[in-house]
C-alpha cells in the first residue's frame, strides 16, 4: 500500500482584539485532512511567511504519519536556529498531523502517545478579570468564575508594574489577590502571574506579601531570558515557581532543569513544535520531578492538542482556559470544542484530536492588527487599543 503524501496546507487566521489565532488544515492525498493552532503576538505575517516557505522544502510530498522525521527536517533543514516562529509553525503542521494520524486509525492521539493515565483534566481560569481595577470589581468577576464551576483561577493584579513596584502600587496589587482570593473561598486554587515583571529582590518581596493568600504559584516573577535571577527567587521564597511559556524549544529547558528554580513548567504546545515535543519534555520534567501545566492561550484546537498531552502525562498538574472568559465567540469556530464541566475537561475520545475547524466561520473573524502591551493601563481588559 502505498504512503500518504500531504499536497498541501491552508492556513486561516482569526482576529481577537488582543491576539490573533493562526490555524493550519494539512491536506492529504487520501482526502483526510487535520488541523494545528498556534496563536502570535505581532508575529502573524512571519509566522505565514515561514510556513509559505516551509510547505515548499519540506511539508509538500511528505508522509503525515512520519510526525519525527517531519518535524526533525522543518527544524534543522534550513540550517539556522529555530525561534517562536519556526517553532509555532512547525507545531502547527505536527499537531495537524498527529490529527490526520489519529482519524486515519480511528483512534483519539493520546491513545497514540501511551494511553490515558486519567479520564479528567482539571482547568483554571484566565481572561475573567476584564474589569476595573478594584478590589471589589475582582472580587465579583472571581465570583463568577467558581460560579461557573471552575476551582482555580490566575490573575495579574500588578498593573503596569516593571523591575520595582512602589508601596501604594503594592498595597493595591495585594487588596486584588485578598479580595480574589475571599471570593473563591479557602480551597480553591489560586495561581499568580507575574509576566517577568520583577528584579529578584521585589519579587522575593511580593511573594512573602503573597504567602497568607496561599498562591498555588508565582509565574514568570522576573524576566525569563535569566535563570541565575529565577533561582535567586526561588531560593528564597516558600512558593512554588512556574515558568517556561516563553521557552520555545525543549532542549532550552535543560538548564531550567540542572538549576532547579522552577517547580511547574508551562510549555505552550503551540509554540514549542507541538504534541510529540510537548510530550518529551513533559517526560524529561518528571525525571526532575517538575510538574506540567501548559500555557494555553488560543483557541478550541490548541485547547484539544493540549488535553491530548494531558490525557498521557503522569506529571501533568492543570490547563489553562481563556475561552469561557475571553473572546469566547472563538470556541463557535471549531465543532467538538471541549468544555469545562465543574471544574474539569473530559478527556477528548474521537479520533485524531477530537475537534474540527469550521473554515466558513472562521472567515467571519478576519485578521486583526491584535496588541497585547502588558505596560500600558488598562492591558487587562485587553481591548483593541
């Protein structure tokens, strides 16, 4: 019998005020057809512009069951270093492909990566705090939120805190997590962003402010290119540390590891090469005993190829979700989109990633000039600026 060939790929992006979403439908020569998402910040047209080039050298012609050989060729065949952006492509096509995998035998992918060590995936909220920056308008979008049976929720209350953060920004900064934190009640997870803000010696600061609401971590407490800076921190603090959205190759991660300074790791599966890349590192993470919860800041299929990791990973801890807060229009884009039902995904059982794109619809969100400036006012309600 001979092998599928993919013929080629079409992409479509779809326009949030804050971020655009980039999917991918690799086509085959058998008729079947899977989908990858990423989603970029002010890298679109790049991101477009690679993957151009890169049907051309090396997706075309290619086998879509051959995901390694694939991937292996569209990273290290043009000779110079993969970044975001050949990294997002790259997941795109891989996670399609794995999608065409999986339909084509008739089986979910976490089937195909080792089978599920569990049937549900807890979720934590993000997005919900599109509201003015008072304590009790955080206190009663919290409340919706574990209305909506979510029990864990994120929140950056530093506004447009860089490196220092003065003691009245301070001050406010900490009423927001008490009054979060009061809203959602003693046993709720809650999880504190800190987008790299900080030197070392503020974010040691803020997280002993921090300890007496019980964050379940601090994310990204100082800027992510200085590691000796995230160990300074997590020296000194009693909190766990989660960092790695912005590491866009596994094999950058191997210091992470040696210098023991993060306690979660949060790969972005549509950044860093996809669902096989996403699951090697998750393997490598264990055997430092680093629990996973990705990043997950796109849409429906992101959403899907992320619960595909979840469903094999022993060491997998949450997944994040946008889309019951933000821009949730994007979830009508995609058939099959999966839903969290008191606080907790099912594990997505048809085939291939479970999902499928609604290319018609996905027209109707054209392309945006999306910003997303976490030091300007009001970056939290992530309105088109």
């Amino acid at each position: 019998m001979a092998a599928v060939r993919i013929t080629g790929i079409s992409t479509h992006v779809v326009g949030t005020p804050w971020r655009n979403l980039t999917y991918v439908r690799v086509h085959t020569d058998e008729g079947l057809s899977g989908v990858g998402e990423t989603r970029m910040l002010g890298r679109t047209d790049a991101l477009l512009g690679y993957l151009r080039e890169a049907e051309a050298n090396h997706i075309a012609g290619s086998d879509p069951f051959a995901v390694e050989d694939l991937v292996r060729r569209m990273k290290y065949g043009d000779y110079g270093r993969a970044g975001e952006i050949v990294m997002s492509g790259i997941a795109c096509v891989e996670t399609a492909c794995w999608d065409i995998k999986g339909k084509a035998l008739g089986v979910p992918v976490w089937q195909l990566l080792g089978g599920r060590v569990t049937e549900r995936v807890k979720a934590y909220a993000n997005g919900w705090y599109t509201v003015e920056r008072t304590p009790e308008a955080f206190h009663a979008a919290a409340r919706r939120v574990v209305e909506r049976g979510y029990r864990a929720l994120k929140l950056d209350p530093f506004g447009t805190g860089r490196f220092e953060l003065d003691r009245e920004e301070t001050l406010r900064s900490l009423s927001l997590v008490e009054a979060v934190r009061d809203a959602i009640g003693p046993d709720a997870e809650l999880m504190v962003e800190m987008h790299g803000r900080f030197n070392p010696a503020t974010a040691v600061r803020l997280a002993a402010e921090l300890e007496p609401f019980r964050p379940s971590w601090l994310e990204e407490p100082v800027p992510p290119e200085n590691l000796r800076a995230l160990a300074k921190v997590a020296e000194r603090t009693r909190l766990p540390i989660a960092t790695g959205e912005r590491i866009h190759d596994r094999i950058e991660f191997r210091e992470l590891f040696e210098s023991q300074a993060a306690d979660i790791i949060q790969p972005d599966v549509g950044h860093l090469g996809g669902i096989g890349e996403t699951r090697k590192l998750a393997a490598t993470a264990e055997t430092h005993y680093v629990l996973v919860a990705p990043h997950n800041v796109g849409g429906a299929v992101l959403t899907a190829a992320s619960l595909q990791v979840a469903g094999c990973t022993p060491n997998f801890k949450v997944l994040e979700h946008f889309n019951d807060f933000a821009d949730a229009e994007v979830k009508q884009l995609v058939r099959g989109a999966p839903e969290v039902v008191d606080g907790y995904f099912e594990l997505p059982q048809g085939p291939g990633l479970g999902v499928e794109l609604d290319v018609a619809a996905a027209a109707e969100l054209p392309q945006r000039r999306a910003r997303f400036d976490l030091w300007a006012e009001g970056w939290e309600k992530r309105e088109q600026r």
